[in-house]
C-alpha cells in the first residue's frame, strides 16, 4: 500500500475558511487529495484493499455506474499499486464511453457490462467470481464505514464543530463520520437521492451503538433525484466558485453545499455555532457536463 500513500498528495489537504451571511464555515478540501481517488473515497477503500492485501486472491473487484466516482477512484487506486482491478458496471455496454470509462479504461481497470435488472442481483454475479476480491458497490459497509471514521485525522483534535454537513449516497461516509465524532455536534448528512427508504436501516447496519442521536438526515435538497441537475443549481455552482474559489460537483458536494448555504440564508444555526463542511470530492464526475456550462 506504500505506493498508493506515497501517490496521494496529503499536503494539499487543508481547511480553507469562508463567510456566508456572516458565518464562519471550515471546508475540509479532501477534495485535493487526487483528482481521482478524491475525497472520501480513498477512505472508504482503504481497509478493502488491506484486506485484499491480507487474502489470496489476485483480482479486485467492485460494482458501479457508468460515472461512478468509485469506479474511478478504484481504477486509478491498481494502477498505483500495480493490481488488477474489474469493474462490474450497471447496464449494458455503451456504444460511446464516458469520460470516467474511459479513464478507467486507461488506468487498467476491465469491465463486465451487466443490464440494469442483473445489476440488482450482484449476489450471484459474487457467486460467479469467487476468484474475485469483490467490494461492494460504493464501498458501502463497515469496512468502508471504518475508513471514513479516520478522515477525522484531518480535524483538529481542539474543535467542537455543532455542525457537520456532508452529502450523502450509500450513507457509508456519514456513518464514520458520526461514529468518529468527538463531541454531540450535528451531523448533517444531505441525502442526494430521493425517496431511499433503505437508508435508515443501512445507516443503522454501519452506526456504532449510541450515536444516531447525532445525525440529522436532511431531505430536500436532492433537486430532483440522484445525479439529476437544475440551472439553478448549476448556477449556484459557478457562484460558490466565483466568490469563493470552491469548485463543487453536481452530484454529491454541489447539493450538500447548497444545503448548507441554506442554512446561513435562513439562519438556522445558532450563536456561536462552529460550521464544519467535508468537501468529498467527486470532481471528476463534471466532466460529463458540457464544457461551457461550469466556470471552473
Ligand atoms: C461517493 C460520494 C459520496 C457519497 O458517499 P457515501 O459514503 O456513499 O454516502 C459523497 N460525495 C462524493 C463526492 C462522492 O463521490
């Protein structure tokens, strides 16, 4: 795994301090720690690939879409450190790849093209490949869970955030954030997919005993669904990034923020609240945007 550390550039992660509406938010800019294996999902990797490490097989096999930023970060994860990666990807196999393909592509990976109703069986498309490593889709569980608890090495140990806002898919991330938690603050875990009613049980499969009370699921701000955009938030995107130099994605980072802008609109934090935004990432998926349309 040296590789792979020496590769990620941990010294451009830091804490970049912004006012809105005269609140003070701490963003922690995981962001930068590769345009690929960015944000959280280093973290959520990591103890998959000790264990694969650990065991003998020689394939390292995950699940994903089509512009999953998993599927990217895994990709270019075996290419650093020299393993073979397969990705099993949601529907059938394009007649033009997207840009996050054609990276992985470029970075080793090999694909297995599933239709959308196999996809949903992933069990036995394990069972087909015992030979596989397999992590599943996102890196969700408890292994990934245990990884992202220790993205709280990036906090100062000094701080009490009230609130932590973070955008949330699998719920993976959210829940080592949580269990990590030092203190009883908030932890605001912005739901970009609509009507995912499995959440609630997921999260609770992934949570240590006593620290839900923490978690504050916000649902409103998935703007229409998982990866779906409106101009507004678009524009929204570009604004963050005018005044602030903050470049967000579409999917995750872009509608977690935008919840927490909200916040600061309608003054819902209290007096002497300590903000904290976990930036996770997730750049490259804008490159499925047309070039002209983001300003960054
Ligand atoms: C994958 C991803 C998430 C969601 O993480 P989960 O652990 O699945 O909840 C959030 N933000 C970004 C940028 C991501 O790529």
């Amino acid at each position: 795994m040296d590789e792979l550390l020496k590769y990620l550039q941990w010294g451009k992660v830091d804490i970049q301090s912004i006012v809105i509406d005269g609140y003070e938010i701490d963003v922690l800019r995981l962001d930068k720690l590769d345009p690929l294996i960015s944000g959280n999902k280093w973290f959520k990797l990591k103890y998959f690939l000790s264990e694969y490490f650990l065991s003998n097989k020689n394939v390292f096999a995950t699940f994903g879409g089509a512009y999953s930023n998993h599927i990217a970060a895994t990709a270019r994860a075996g290419k650093e450190l020299g393993i073979t990666t397969v990705g099993c990807i949601r529907g059938e196999k394009p007649k033009k790849y997207s840009p996050t393909l054609l990276q992985a592509e470029k970075d080793g990976m090999q694909f297995q093209f599933v239709s959308r109703e196999n996809y949903q069986n992933k069990e036995e498309i394990v069972d087909a490949f015992p030979e596989y490593y397999w992590v599943p889709e996102g890196g969700f569980g408890s292994i990934g869970a245990k990884g992202a608890q220790d993205i709280w090495q990036f906090l100062p140990q000094n701080e009490s955030y009230t609130d932590i806002f973070l955008a949330m898919g699998t719920g993976t991330t959210v829940a080592g954030i949580v269990n990590g938690s030092p203190s009883l603050g908030k932890v605001h875990a912005v739901n970009v997919l609509k009507n995912n009613y499995s959440i609630n049980d997921e999260l609770a499969s992934m949570l240590h005993q006593n620290k839900s009370q923490n978690l504050v699921i916000e649902n409103e701000f998935h703007f229409g669904g998982y990866a779906k955009k409106t101009p507004e938030l678009l524009a929204f995107i570009n604004k963050i990034y005018e005044d602030f130099q903050l470049p967000l994605d579409f999917v995750y980072t872009g509608k977690a923020f935008y919840a927490l802008f909200t916040y600061c609109l309608k003054k819902q934090f209290s007096n002497g609240s300590k903000i904290l935004f976990i930036h996770t990432g997730g750049l490259q998926g804008n490159n499925s945007l047309s070039k002209d349309v983001l300003k960054f």
